[in-house]
C-alpha cells in the first residue's frame, strides 16, 4: 500500500488516551487529514483536536451504523480503536466486524486496527486467564488477518497490538498507580514472576502513522511494545531517581 493513495483517515477513538497521539502523529506535518469520531464535539479533547488542524469531528457514535457509514465515506484510511470497556467483549466483537465490513464496503484502502492479544488463547485456552477486554480484541484482530486474505485487492488491513500503557504506573487512579506503604512505593501487581508487554502512548503515534506507509502486504500484524516488564522492572526504572522504590507480587 503506498502512502501516496492515503490522505483521510477516520479515526474511532481519537479522543481517548491512545487516540490522542495518533491523531497528533497523523497530522503532524499535514500529510494525512483526519475525521475524528467522538459522541461530544465540545469536550475538551474533542477542541484540542480541532486545535491541531487538518481534524473535523463526527458527532456520534461507533454503535450506529448510520454514523459509521458517514465516517468511513470519503476517507481512504482508518484507525479503529473501540472502547472494549465501554461496550464490554460481546458488543466490541460485533461492532469491531460491522466496522471492517462497513469500511470496505465504504472503498478504505487500509484499515488498522487497535489491537490486544488474545490472552485467552495465549494461555492454553486456560479460563483462569480469561481477560474481556483482550480477547474481545484479540479475537478480531485474527479474524481480520484471516479475512483480509480474501480481501486484500480491495483493502489493506493491520493489526496493531499493543499493551496496557507505560504511563499508567505513574498515573493516578489506575490499575497500575503506586502507592507508599511504610514509606515505600509500592506497585502492588498480580504479576508473580511473570511479564507484561507494556507500550508508550507516543509510540502509539509513530507506529498508526507509520504503518500504512510501510506495511509490505496487504495483511499485516504489528505489535508495538516498549517491553516485557516484569514487576521488578517498575521499581528499577523508578530506582534510577527515587530511592524508595518496590514492588510487591501477589
Ligand atoms: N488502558 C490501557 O492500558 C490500554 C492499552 C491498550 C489498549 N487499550 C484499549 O483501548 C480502548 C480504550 O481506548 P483508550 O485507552 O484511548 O481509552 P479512553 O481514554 O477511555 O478513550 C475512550 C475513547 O473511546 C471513545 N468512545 C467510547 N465509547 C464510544 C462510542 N460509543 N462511540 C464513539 N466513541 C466512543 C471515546 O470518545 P468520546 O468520549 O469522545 O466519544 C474515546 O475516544 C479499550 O478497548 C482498551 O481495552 C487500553
């Protein structure tokens, strides 16, 4: 796909976390215009979007197809990320499939789509380690690489996977923010001796504008990851500036 053919690109999830840099990284130099999709155009992050320039908003939202169709219509790219946590994993499968076959129907040339890995499978089809808001991802993401197969003369498509972000450790009221016990800082994370692939917002960026330039085949998978942290990892990053640094596993 050359980036040449690329010039809209309708985004679900702009104003979220992980949207806000892709949109930023998309327009940056004014290559790539956008049509974002947001279910209030006077939110704050709807107007600092507009802010950037080369973004219009589309009111509404990703559970009508109406408003799909009015998104995908006109632009030649997308960017899919859909709020499993607002929609939970039944309803984010069907709107994550309504919005792959809307948007060929719609004439996009490549479709990426925000992506988690499908946990559930990864662990040996062990139930203990089931994770909605994955495997609701993680599911799609390889149907899409299987369907896109038969697909791919008509659009391109990627999977872009990631993990929770980076930035979240140090972020108030999340899964992952720390606290101090006994005048320590602790993450308290359920991690055992394990590992989870962790990504950085901003790479989020790089990587949705680099990949409809760059991706060779018509049907790709891109998994972005800063690194595999371990629970011990958090503690030594924070070591370097803050002796008081810990982790505890449960
Ligand atoms: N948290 C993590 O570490 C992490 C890491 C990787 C992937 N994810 C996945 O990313 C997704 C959430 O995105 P985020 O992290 O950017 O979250 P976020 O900051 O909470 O943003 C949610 C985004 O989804 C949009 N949205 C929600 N419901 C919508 C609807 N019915 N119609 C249209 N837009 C809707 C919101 O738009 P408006 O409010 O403007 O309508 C906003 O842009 C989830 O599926 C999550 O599993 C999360």
């Amino acid at each position: 796909m050359s980036s040449q053919e690329i010039s809209k690109i309708f985004v679900i999830g702009a104003t979220g976390a992980q949207g806000l840099p892709v949109v930023g990284a998309l327009v940056a130099d004014r290559k790539y215009s956008v049509r974002a999709l947001s279910r209030d155009a006077t939110s704050r992050r709807a107007k600092a979007l507009l802010a950037l320039g080369n973004v219009s908003i589309l009111e509404g939202s990703f559970a009508d197809e109406a408003v799909l169709r009015e998104g995908f219509r006109g632009c030649d790219g997308a960017f899919i990320n859909i709020d499993g946590f607002n929609t939970g994993e039944k309803t984010e499968i069907y709107w994550a499939i309504r919005c792959y076959e809307i948007a060929i129907e719609e004439g996009i040339r490549f479709f990426v789509y925000g992506n988690l890995d499908y946990a559930l499978k990864k662990a040996g089809y062990d139930s203990r380690f089931r994770a909605g808001h994955y495997d609701g991802k993680g599911r799609i993401g390889e149907w899409i690489l299987s369907q896109n197969l038969a697909n791919r003369d008509r659009m391109g498509a990627a999977v872009f996977t990631t993990g929770p972000y980076m930035e979240m450790a140090i972020s108030a009221m999340t899964p992952m923010t720390p606290s101090v016990e006994d005048g320590i800082l602790t993450w308290r994370v359920p991690l055992g001796d394990g590992a989870v692939p962790h990504v950085a917002l901003e790479d989020c960026g790089y990587y949705a504008r680099w990949v409809p330039c760059n991706t060779p085949s018509a049907c790709a998978s891109i998994v972005c990851c800063v690194d595999r942290l371990k629970s011990q990892s958090k503690a030594d990053l924070t070591d370097n500036t803050c002796s008081i640094a810990a982790v505890r596993r449960f």
